[in-house]
C-alpha cells in the first residue's frame, strides 16, 4: 500500500485532500501554510507546479499561477519546497501539473527527482491514460502514484481504462469543466461516483467546485475523499491564517460526520 492510500485510513475512512499553488501568493507562505493545512486535518496536500496555460482551472487558480509565475518560481523551485515541506509535514504530498513542464524537464528526470524530493504521486489534467505509457513506466520506477482525472462525461470505456491504470486514488471532477468555487454540487454527481465505483477498488475522491462544509459533508457521503482547491487558494491571497484553519477545520468536522 503506498502512502497515499494510506491517508484514507482515518476511522472515518475519508479524506481531506489540500490544493495550494506552490509560489502563491509567495514561496514563503506556501511553506507556512502546508504545515497549518495538515495541522488543522489535512489528510494529502496537492501541490500545483504554476502553468502559462492551465486548461483545467478556473479563474481563482489561474490569477494564483500568474503570480506565481510573476514571482519567478520554477518547477525546480518547486521541487525545492517540496523537499522542504517534507522535513515539516507527514502527509503524501502530490504535484499537480501540466505535461508542458514535465516534457522540457524530461520524463525520467522529472520522475527521479520527484521521488528525491519526496513527492508521492503526480496529477496530470492533460495526459490522458491512453498516451502516458512512458510516464506510467516511470512513475512505478521510481515509486510515484499516476492519478487520473474522470468526469461525469467519460464514458463507461474510459472509466474502466482510467480507473484500471489509475494508482494511490481516482480523482473524479465533480463537473465537466474548469475548477472553481460553486454553491451547489451538479446533480448526478452520486450516480457518477457509482458507476466508477463498480471499476475499481481505488479510493475516490471529488475534487472541481466544493467551497463550503455542507457540500464536504456531501461529497463524503459518496466518496472516499473531499479535494478542495480555489476556496483555499482564496484565503490564502486573503492572507488571513486563522481564517483558512477554521475552514479546514469545519471541512474535516462535516466529512467524519
């Protein structure tokens, strides 16, 4: 069992998975608000490599990447913090990334240098199963979980491609679309979970719109593990910490009940 399924094993069995853009709004408060993430329960922190184009983010994570971007910050900066955070927090910690950075860095040594950094396993929105024979070679090589991304569209084919070749967990994006906070959950959302559910028996975990304690509660009702994204992102270019750990700490109440 890697260490990323192993941070379902919470008696509730659910968990509560952490994206920050690395670099956002400074390295500095990337490395400060990690440990708060995991303090205050965060199970797994997903950290975003700033892209130029990222495709499958909304508004929220794309002004967190410019600036980060701005601020000069490189994906061997990122391997940096992510060496660091693991010297001050026990959680996996995931790199979500573009392929772009991936292929100018260079498969074998992006992957070499993930697992010398400490990094359990990489998210990938633009690779699609079919085409990462190479990386998923890799990856294994070197001890890293390849986790892909299912929408409510892909079809039952994909599922079971995605699903099958998927390690650590099933990220399901809980729409067909960009991230971003939403008031309310898309309907279906449960039926979905199912239908990949009957595909494996990898933890699931939604992930794309969930911004409060109330749609948490929901999501964890069907699923083995809450992503949330652009709220935290939001507080923390708000910059008030005591805010961002009263939410997490209101997100792991609603997921263990």
């Amino acid at each position: 069992m890697s260490r990323i399924q192993e941070a379902f094993s919470r008696p509730s069995g659910k968990a509560l998975i952490a994206y920050v853009t690395v670099g956002y709004p400074s390295v500095q408060a990337t490395l400060d608000v990690v440990p708060l993430l995991t303090a205050s329960g965060c199970d797994l922190v997903e950290l975003g490599i700033p892209f130029s184009d990222p495709l499958a983010d909304g508004v929220t994570i794309q002004k967190a990447s410019f600036q980060a971007l701005q601020n000069g910050v490189t994906p061997g900066m990122c391997l940096d913090v992510a060496q660091q955070l693991t010297q001050r927090v026990d959680v996996p910690l995931v790199f979500m990334t573009y392929y772009n950075p991936i292929l100018r860095h260079g498969h074998e040594a992006f992957c070499h240098d993930c697992a010398k950094a400490g990094i359990d396993g990489l998210i990938i929105p633009d690779l699609p199963p079919d085409e990462s024979q190479e990386l998923e070679t890799l990856t294994q090589k070197n001890g890293l979980d390849l986790i892909y991304i299912l929408a409510p569209t892909s079809t039952d084919e994909r599922i079971m491609l995605a699903a099958g070749r998927s390690r650590g967990f099933v990220y399901l994006a809980s729409v067909a679309g960009v991230t971003g906070a939403r008031d309310e959950l898309p309907p279906g959302l449960g039926e979905f979970a199912a239908r990949v559910r009957r595909a494996t028996r990898l933890p699931l975990c939604v992930g794309f719109g969930i911004s409060n304690a109330r749609q948490a509660g929901q999501v964890a009702r069907m699923a083995d593990g809450v992503i949330v994204g652009s709220r935290i992102v939001n507080l923390m270019g708000d910059g008030s910490t005591a805010s961002l750990q009263s939410f997490i700490k209101e997100l792991r109440s609603a997921i263990d009940r």
